[in-house]
C-alpha cells in the first residue's frame, strides 16, 4: 500500500514540474514576443523550421501527435514554433537527436 502512495505522490509531483515549466516557458516567450526581445536567430529559427520534414503546417507546431506518417509517428516536442522561437534556451528537437537538418546545422 506505501508503494502505491509514493508512486501517487511522485506522479504528482512529476505533473505539477511539468505544469510549471510548461507555464514559464509560455510566460517567457509571450514576454519575449511584446516586448520584441527575440533571439538573434530567431528569423533564421523560423525559417528552418518551416523547411523542417517533421513541420505540422496547420498548427504550427515542431511535428504533431495528430498525424502518424513513417516520419511523424514519433518525431518532434510538438511545441508552437512561434512561441519556441522565440525563447533564447531553447533547442531544436533534431539538434537534441543528433539528426541533420536542425537549427545548428
Ligand atoms: S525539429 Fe527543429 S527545425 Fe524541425 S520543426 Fe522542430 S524545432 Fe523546427
């Protein structure tokens, strides 16, 4: 019964972090965005972005939970581009696979 009670508590506690970071980043690149405080590259971001393979054009998004191809099933955070664009610490989800055609490349 303990094993259950602490495994509840974990995934709480899990969820609530990533509730938080979910919010602050949101926080950060609204911030970001009206106070017109982009990253350096952020044109440059957008731009590969949108020659990305796993870009979801409708939604904007890095890949998409909601078409499943040979290249989508599993790829991408999913995040609005425009908003993680904007936030300096951010890094392209390719980059973080060590796969070609990132924003580093
Ligand atoms: S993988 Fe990188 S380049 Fe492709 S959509 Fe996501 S963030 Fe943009």
């Amino acid at each position: 019964m303990i094993n259950i009670i602490l495994f509840l508590f974990a995934s709480i506690l899990a969820i609530l972090g990533e509730a938080k970071m979910f919010a602050v980043n949101i926080f950060t690149a609204m911030k970001n965005i009206i106070k017109k405080d982009y990253p350096e590259n952020y044109q440059s971001r957008i731009s590969k972005c949108e020659n990305c393979r796993i870009f979801f054009k409708p939604l904007k998004t890095c890949g998409t939970p909601f078409r499943f191809t040979k290249n989508t099933s599993t790829s991408g955070c999913w995040c609005f581009i425009p908003f993680k664009a904007a936030i300096k610490e951010s890094t392209c989800w390719l980059d973080e696979n060590h796969l070609k055609g990132g924003w580093n490349e």
